[in-house]
C-alpha cells in the first residue's frame, strides 16, 4: 500500500460516510452539516492537486508508508 493509494482510499471513505451522514434520504441520516465535510474534502483534494501540499501524505510518510507512484502503475488498470 502507497501514500497515495491510502489518501485516495481515506478521501473516498470521507466523502461517502460524509454524503450517508448528511443526506436526508440516507438511513443513518444525522444532520446536513455533515455535508460540509464532503465539501472540505474536496476541496482539500483540489487544493492538493494544484499545491502539491497535503498534510495526510506527510503524516503517512513519517508513519512509514511507502512512496509510490500512480495506482495505475503497477498496470491493473489496463
């Protein structure tokens, strides 16, 4: 597993716990503000994509986790 893989993976999980929490329709519905998170998150993505500074990357480097490229790399997206 690569830093990159685990903040697409962490990015993701936001995002879909986030829209389950503060969708209406959602069964474990709690409030809308949880929709505010899936909006950090995308826009901490994007910002990261222009800047190049992500916090979590950091974190999981000096956690160990191994730099990598593209998840598409190894050529199981082919």
């Amino acid at each position: 597993m690569t830093v990159e893989r685990l903040i697409r993976i962490m990015a993701g999980t936001v995002v879909l716990v986030s829209l389950a929490l503060g969708y209406h329709g959602s069964p474990i519905f709690v409030s809308e503000w949880f929709l505010a998170l899936t909006a950090f998150a995308g826009f901490n993505l994007a910002q990261s994509g222009v800047t190049g500074f992500c916090p979590p990357a950091i974190l999981f480097r000096k956690m160990g986790v191994p730099e990598g490229g593209s998840a598409c790399s190894s050529g199981k997206c082919n």
